[in-house]
C-alpha cells in the first residue's frame, strides 16, 4: 500500500511538472504575440539603436551615407520634369507640384522607429509610390465583391464615364463631334485586358487619357510606330507606363463610385493612424461625373504632376501595414493572400508584382538585401523598403536610386549583434 501511494505522489509531481511547463510555454507565447507592436495614432514608440544590440556606429555610418546621396536633380519640381521627361511628347504637367525637401529617412525596427534624420514631418510628393495605393483600393474592391476576380475584363465593369472638363477647347467642341462619355476600355485590344493584367503593368493598354497617349509615355526611339505597332496580348509584355496606371485609376473610382482618396483614407490610412496632412491629386482635366457628383480621378504618380503628397511617417506606416501583411492591431484591413499576390511575380517580369512592388527576386535589383524583400518606389528616388526577414521598414527620400544597394549594405550589418 505504501509503495502504491509512493509511485502515486510520484506521478502527480510529474504530472505538476507537466502542467508548469504547458502553462508557462503558453504565457511564453502570448506574451511573443503581444510583443507585436503597432504604433496609435497619437503616439509611435522611439527606441533606441542599443536596445535591439543595434550597432549605432555602423547604423550612423549608413544614414551618413544615405545624405551623402541626396538626388542631384533640383528641388525645383518643374525643373526637375523637365529635365527627366522634356523630351518626351506632351510631357508637359497638368497637375499640381510641390518643391521638393532635403533628404530624409526613417527606420523601424519591429514597429518602432529606431532612427530618423531629414525633416521626414514634410508633405510633399512621393511620386510613383503612389501606384501602390492605387492597387491597395484595387485589394479592398476586390475584397469586397465589387471585382469578383482579378481575371475578369475590366470593361465588364464600367459605365460609360461623363466627363467634366472645364476647358475652353471642350466647352467650344463642334456640336456634331462632341463627346459627353469616355469609353477608355472599348477597343478591340482593350476589351481583353483583365484587373491582373492592369496590376501588373503588363495590358499594354492603347489609347489617350487626360491628353496623355499611352505611346507618348517613354516612348521608344522608333518614332515611325508610334501610333502603328502592333499590340501585344494582354499579360504577354511588360511596360511601366503612367497613362495605363491612371486608366487603372479611373476604373477604380468607377467602381466605387467614390473617389480614391476618400476609399483609402476611410478604409487603410484611418485604421493605421496615419495623419490627415497628406493630400491625394489628381490633375486639371481628370474630372468626372459619377452619381451626380463631381469626383476627380487622381493620378497614379508624379510623371504628369499630381499624384500622392504625403509625409515620411506617414509613409513608414503604410510600409508597416504592408510589412503585417495587411494586419494592424489583430485588425485584418487588407488580407495576406492580396499580399501574397502583390509580391507574386510573373515570367514576364520576375521583379514586379503588383503596382508599385519592386521585388528583389534573386537578389538582382538589392544584391545586399534578402530576395524576400521588396520595396515600393518612386521617381526621385522615393522608396519604402519592406524586409520580412529582418522585421524592417525603411523610408529614405530623395536619395540616388544607385547608391540604394550600398545603403542597404551598411544598414543591414548594423543588425548583425541584434539576435
């Protein structure tokens, strides 16, 4: 009997032990999960480089580097455009344009900001990584049921589009020749292109939009096909081209029969706490009439003017959310399987996945960086690097696009102590 209640205790010690360990390796885990950190609307936490065993040395090195690589174009805006795109036909802007800060930059680091230097509080344009915005509204329609599938053709879903153009030349148009609706996806070729083929910059889309011929946009050196060629089929070839993101940019606004600044201010910046500073523009002629309503159809970058104006916080936090893969605070605003498909690339353009997710597939576009990685980018260069493996969002402004690797380089090493 006595041997019996010996093995018994026996048991019921281990048994404790079990237990004790089962529960602690639970609080072990909630507390990883809560460790998760998102900054509020009113506050972002700043650590310091030391508290992760960040090389604070090597860290400095880095941004010193960056602001040694400030972009040689001028900060005047018109200057600037006409120096990069001058020689391009009807390149002139049509939208508004900003002057441009100093260089600037932010790192975070697991959700917090463990670096800032430049004056990152200043609005101004970030150029074309504002496409990525434009493919977020894209998610949440998506999301929504408003598209059904990414495959389906985009002209299946549109009205025809009331134009509101206040010009002279429209008010003064021939009676017989005038024109109250644009069809920009009723042509033969175009009735073939899907949402996914939009996404990827790969529908070759033909046709003018706000006085902007999509040909005219980096234009090739053959002039004599520039209104002849023979198109590619939709999905077969790849062109970054600014006229065919704001053709993606009106069938949005079409489809929610709302402006895009309005859907993703309500829907992705509130959630995320971003401020109310930045300002989302279309251009002079890109009016619409939708439900009664005067709406403007923004732009999906700065190429014509126009475009997203917006500060580096506000930007590091958008890179944060995509980072989370759409997730903020246990919230799912956007889900994984549309980041998944962001950063999917396709045979015809392994480095691109959807609007404006630069991929660093085989480590070909950031040989210093982790080939998960990916960046969203715009001219200047604007850039939100995104790097799952390191738990790293980086803001950098105005810097040389070929001085980026390098500063990736020397930024990456400062994390070498952090484990």
């Amino acid at each position: 009997m006595r041997k019996n209640l010996f093995y018994l205790k026996n048991v019921v010690i281990v048994v404790g032990f079990i237990l004790a360990a089962t529960l602690l390796k639970a609080q072990n885990t909630q507390h990883v999960v809560e460790k998760i950190y998102f900054p509020s609307a009113q506050e972002w936490q700043v650590k310091s480089p030391q508290f992760f065993k960040i090389d604070s040395l090597k860290l400095n090195e880095a941004i010193q580097f960056s602001i040694q690589n400030e972009t040689k174009y001028p900060r005047n805006p018109w200057l600037t455009q006409a120096m990069q795109f001058g020689k391009e036909p009807f390149s002139d802007p049509i939208g508004p344009m900003l002057e441009r800060g100093g260089l600037s930059g932010i790192i975070v680091y697991k959700g917090y900001i463990i670096a800032q230097w430049g004056d990152p509080n200043k609005v101004e344009s970030c150029n074309s990584v504002t496409k990525s915005f434009v493919s977020s509204t894209i998610g949440l329609a998506y999301e929504r049921g408003l598209i059904h599938s990414l495959e389906d053709k985009v002209y299946t879903y549109l009205p025809p589009i009331e134009t509101a153009s206040f010009t002279e030349e429209t008010k003064n148009q021939n009676p017989i020749d005038k024109k109250s609706f644009i069809f920009p996806f009723d042509t033969p070729h175009n009735r073939k292109i899907s949402w996914d083929n939009l996404l990827r910059q790969t529908s070759d889309w033909e046709g003018t939009l706000w006085g902007k011929p999509d040909w005219a946009d980096r234009p090739s050196d053959k002039q004599d096909e520039w209104l002849t060629r023979k198109r590619n089929e939709p999905g077969t070839s790849y062109k970054y081209n600014d006229t065919r993101v704001n053709a993606l940019a009106l069938a949005a606004t079409s489809v929610w029969h709302q402006s895009l600044p309005e859907v993703f201010r309500e829907n992705i910046m509130k959630p995320i706490g971003a401020s109310n500073s930045w300002t989302w523009t279309g251009y002079q002629n890109s009016w619409i009439v939708l439900d009664g309503k005067l709406v403007q159809s923004v732009s999906g970058g700065g190429h014509f003017g126009g475009g997203m104006f917006i500060n580096g916080y506000d930007m590091a936090r958008f890179g944060l959310f995509t980072l989370r893969k759409g997730n903020w605070q246990g919230k799912q605003i956007l889900s994984a399987d549309w980041f998944k498909k962001a950063t999917t690339p396709t045979n015809v353009n392994p480095e691109y996945g959807f609007m404006n997710y630069f991929l660093n597939t085989g480590q070909k576009m950031y040989p210093s960086a982790p080939a998960s990685a990916y960046a969203h980018i715009g001219n200047g260069t604007n850039m939100i690097y995104v790097d799952e493996e390191n738990d790293l969002v980086v803001v950098v402004r105005w810097i040389e696009n070929n001085a980026i690797d390098n500063f990736l380089k020397k930024l990456l090493a400062s994390l070498s102590n952090k484990k």
